[in-house]
C-alpha cells in the first residue's frame, strides 16, 4: 500500500471521519477484476462468489491468503483452481508453483466459467425479484451471499463468475496470458523460487500511482516432504515473511495451501500469524448419519470450510464473522458455492448448535435444556 | 466513550519503561500498539517505530482514525518510521542462506535505532521505541533467539542510558508448545507492564471482541511494599479507539 501513502501525506487532514477512498478519488478506472472497498482497500475475486461475500468482498490486494489442507482431501484444490481461473478470465498475470515435476499440466484442469449467462441470469433475476420484497435488515436470513452479490451493478458482475467444475478451461484462455509455472521440487533452497517471485511481480505488478492490474501467485502444497527444502524451517519462514511483503509492496494476492500437520507447533503458529487471511478445508464422511440428519443438504456438501483469520490493511476492527464455519457445495453438480451450515429441523427439540452437538444422535433425539433460546 | 477509554489508560498509569502486549492467531493486539504510538505522541514524546508486520500507510491511516496525524511528527523529527518490510531492507534475505550475515539483524537495528534516538532525542521528553513485532524479527534472524536476545540486551542498557521506553509486540502462542520459550521467558522478565490479549472463550462476537490482562509489576502501595497490579478487561476495538469495560457490566 505504498501507493496509498502518498497523497495521505501531502493532503492535510481534513476530518477523521471522512471516506477516504483513494482508489475510486483516482481518475484512473479499474482494470477488471478489481473491486474497490473501504479505508481505501481493493479486492480481487477469490473465483467463488459466495466465498467473496463471505470475505466481504473477496481477497484484499496484498493480502497472503493462507489454505490449510485436509491430508485425506484434495478439496484446497477447489479453492486454487478457482483462484486461478478467475485470475486468467481476468487476464491477470498468474504465477504457478507446485511440487509436481511438470506443473504446466495442472493448467489443464482449471474448470472453465459457466460459458453462456442463459444458464446463470433466471437464478439471479429470481434472486433480484426476491430482494426487492424483504426489507434489508432481513437480508442476512434468506441466502445473503446470492444476494450481496446479484444486486451489484452490471460491470460488477462480471467481477467473480461462476465456474463449471466439469468443464475445463479452453485453450484460448490459457495460451497467450502471462502464466509461469514453477516446480517447486528439486529447490534445494527457496532462494531461486524467492527472486523469481521477486521477478514476476517487479514485471506485472503495479507502480506506485499506476494501476496495471493486480498479480496472482498460486502455490500448492508448499511445505511437501518430496520437496528438498522440506526441513528448512527458518529458511521457508523467511521466505513466507518476504513473500508477504512482496505481496504487500506490490500489491498482489498469494494463495499458499499447506498441510498443517506436517510442521510442528511452533512453526505452525508462525505460519499462521503470517497469514493475512487463514483458511482450512475439510472433507466430510460420507455415510455420518448423525451429521446427515442434523444439517439440511448434507448430501450435497463435498466438505466444510472454516475462517480462521480475516486481518484487513488500514483498519484495527478486526472483521467479525456471523459464523466461521460453511459448507462447500457443488450446485447442479457444476458450481462450488460456500453456504451457512442450516440445522435441519428436528421433532420436538428447539435446536442446538452444531459445534454442542458432539453427542450427535443423541442431542437430535432428545430434547434440549430450558435454556435453549 | 471517555470514561471507558480511560479505563484502560487508569491500568496504565505510568507507561513504564518496557511493556509486553502479547495477543495470539484468533486476536490480534495491533490496537494496543497503535493506542500506545497516540499515547506517546500526545504526551509530546518523541515515538519510533519499528514495523516488521506492516506498512506506513497501514499505522498512518489507522492513526489518523484515532485523532493522531502521524505525517506531522514525522515533518517535525518527533517520529521516525523504521520500515522492516520493505524488501530492500531486509538483511539476510535469499542470498544469505548460510547465517554469517544474519547475524547482523539486531545488532544493526539497534545501531539504526541508537542513531534515531540521537537525531530525535530532547532534554525534556524520553524517546518511546515501539517493536512491531519480535516474532518476524526472530525470523528476519532465521531463528537465532539469541540474536534476538542480545537486541533486546541492547535495549534494556538504552532503557537505563537514555531514559527509554520500549513497547515489543509478540505473539504467547507460538510459544506455548515450547518447554523453555527462553525470548519469552526473558521478554516477560525484563517487562514492567504486561498486556495479553486473548480471544473469548464463547468465541468472537460483534460487541465484545476479546479480553485484556493488565500486569503492572512493581507497584508501590501506601505501606511501601512492591507488589504486582493485576487487572482483567473485556474489550471493544473501535475506529477511533477502545472501549474496555468490566467483564459482564455490558447489558
């Protein structure tokens, strides 16, 4: 946010409680792909727009955002393939980096975005009708992230798709864009990999005061044991720190997934205080009954998603959400889309809270306590 | 607003000479930090800052929010901004993979912070130093604690020298699967006042954002003898400051 600092510094104070949106007072328009928000922040689309709206907006530029992985799971992939569509839709310079010996054919299982908006503009026409009958305060009761998201303007539409998860990427995507895939396997340190970041994002990224377009950078499973630099733990704590700042200087977003119970404690946390914005994915079993009768649409879920950790730049109010924990879901077997976990109603109880419910069968059952409210 | 602010400046009557705020992963203690810089700043102190974690305009905006326009005494040689994150500052990076210039990290910060103390120092006032925070600092020295122990050696003769104060931000989190987190052991030795931040144990909500342990060490009573101060808060972060209260005294 090196950017930001300069006309805060010339300009005299004015009032404290003035908007200062320097993005927008620019006469400079977006490139797209990127959203404004508040205290002078701006967003870049995660490439699931529910998860946008959870996030308030998407991924904040110069943000690390940090994916733990499910050891028995691919579904952090979900989340990366996504990130990166949306980034090459966006013809946004993509930075690729994995532990696979070839990571360019990764390339080739980006799901494509739903191609015709016949298929997308009846749900949200239906969404839209819908808003404009419940009063506003409401909104977060009935499907709030359809919502946020249906009712932006027509240019802004544009800025999350939809992605079919069946359908891969066309070529004419991916050829001719400023992609560079990275093995990540046979660095015996991270400094190659730390200065061709480095290089990347001085090439793409922005200039102080020129707006050229947010960079993404996507690295799957950094800490692999296959990797040589798998015990290096300062050394890849060192990168992650300088990544950040890369990250924040330039004003770029990085996704990392990681698998959590591959490093000790200690390191862990260091990790997660790293992290800008901290995620974790889980699968679910398949046949939990207990679980399948107390959520609603449980056999549409593929896993949970939780938040962790929103840390936002300008602002000491730390982002609170109304719920931490979401369902990931596949609609129409096509979209991934984030949802509320919904309780299923259940005879004769008034409802306990998923997280109380460890007894499973038995708090659907029975009845709950007077203090129930 | 005013008597809720002032709750939490009654727990800290004296600033001290070195003060410890300590948060975790799920909350974050920046808002002491940032409270603390306006602190020093109104009592006419000269302030510098340390920042590993984050950029000038992050602490600028955020402070301006709070009535405290850093821009100014930064003109005026009463703040200096010692910005660790900028790439091209950062000692030891990619190249310096085998230690040997690592080394250098805190004894040349402190060199940086000695220089700034002479170029900012009054007769009048005491320089406040504000370290945000020691765990990036403990990476930016690829994990050498004892490198990080000497920095803070270094300070603590700056404490007695120069008349001093220091604030470090770390994180108790990361230390407690250690069995002897010796930089923690020693941080919470050499400070005289102790600020932790811990999350709810019902977990974050809109109102009450976390809870907040005041130790004040070395507190005189009316007999004379020293004793340790202990005080527990809930606490709000708002934009333009905080506003503890006594847990549960919130309808």
């Amino acid at each position: 946010m090196a950017a930001a600092a300069a006309p805060t510094l010339t300009r005299p104070r004015v009032s404290s409680f003035s908007r200062s949106t320097q993005l927008s007072g620019l006469s400079i328009p977006l490139p797209p792909g990127i959203r404004t928000g508040p205290n002078s922040t701006a967003f870049v689309s995660s490439g699931i727009p529910t998860l946008d709206a959870i996030l308030g907006g998407g991924y904040c530029l110069g943000s690390l955002v940090m994916v733990m992985e499910d050891p028995d799971a691919p579904h952090h992939m979900l989340l990366l393939r996504s990130f990166m569509s949306q980034g090459i839709v966006h013809d946004q310079p993509l930075l690729y980096a994995s532990p696979a010996e070839e990571p360019r054919r990764f390339l080739g299982t980006l799901p494509s975005p739903a191609c015709s908006t016949a298929d997308k503009s009846p749900r949200r026409d239906r969404e839209e009708d819908k808003g404009l009958r419940i009063a506003w305060q409401y909104k977060k009761y009935f499907d709030e992230t359809h919502q946020s998201i249906s009712s932006r303007k027509d240019n802004e539409i544009e800025y999350s798709s939809d992605f079919d998860l069946r359908k891969p990427l066309q070529r004419q995507f991916i050829s001719g864009r400023k992609i560079e895939c990275i093995s990540i396997l046979k660095n015996s340190d991270l400094a190659a990999f730390h200065d061709r970041c480095g290089v990347f994002l001085n090439q793409h990224a922005r200039k102080e005061g020129s707006i050229l377009g947010a960079c993404r950078i996507s690295i799957q499973s950094f800490c692999a044991p296959q990797c040589e630099y798998f015990n290096q733990e300062w050394q890849v704590l060192s990168f992650l720190r300088s990544l950040r700042s890369m990250v924040k200087s330039s004003n770029s977003v990085a996704v990392l997934t990681f698998s959590p119970s591959l490093l000790p404690p200690s390191s862990l946390k260091r990790w997660q205080h790293l992290a800008d914005i901290l995620i974790s994915v889980r699968a679910i079993p398949d046949d939990d009954k207990d679980m399948a009768k107390l959520l609603t649409g449980y056999q549409d879920m593929v896993g949970l998603l939780n938040i962790h950790k929103i840390a936002r730049p300008n602002v000491q109010v730390p982002f609170i959400l109304d719920a931490t924990m979401f369902s990931m879901k596949l609609q129409k077997r096509k979209y991934l889309i984030m949802e509320c976990l919904n309780q299923a109603p259940v005879d004769g109880s008034g409802g306990s809270s998923y997280a109380a419910s460890g007894t499973g069968s038995c708090s659907s059952a029975s009845k709950t306590g007077p203090l129930d409210f | 607003m005013a008597g809720s602010r002032s709750l939490l400046d009654e727990a800290l009557p004296t600033l001290g000479k070195a003060l410890l705020i300590e948060d975790c992963v799920e909350t974050s203690g920046g808002f002491l930090l940032h409270h603390l810089v306006k602190r020093f700043l109104l009592c006419d102190r000269p302030v510098i800052l340390v920042a590993f974690a984050n950029t000038f305009s992050h602490y600028d905006r955020i402070l301006r929010k709070l009535g405290c326009n850093l821009a100014a005494p930064r003109d005026k040689n009463r703040f200096v901004f010692v910005d660790m994150l900028d790439p091209q500052l950062q000692v030891g990076n990619s190249g310096g993979t085998d230690g040997s210039a690592d080394g250098d990290v805190g004894f040349s910060l402190y060199e940086r912070i000695c220089k700034a103390v002479r170029s900012i120092s009054t007769e009048k006032n005491s320089v406040a130093i504000l370290v945000d925070d020691l765990s990036l600092m403990e990476v930016a020295c690829k994990g050498s604690v004892d490198d990080v122990i000497d920095f803070l050696h270094h300070c603590h003769t700056l404490i007695a020298e120069s008349d001093c104060s220091f604030v470090f931000l770390n994180h108790h989190d990361i230390y407690s699967s250690m069995e002897r987190p010796s930089l923690m052991l020693y941080l919470e030795y050499m400070a005289d006042v102790l600020l932790r931040v811990e999350p709810l144990a019902t977990g974050s909500a809109v109102d009450v954002h976390g809870q907040l342990t005041v130790l004040n060490r070395g507190v005189h009573d009316v007999a004379g003898t020293s004793r340790s101060k202990f005080q527990n808060f809930h606490y709000r972060v708002k934009e333009n400051g905080i506003e503890c209260f006594y847990p549960g005294s919130r309808g």
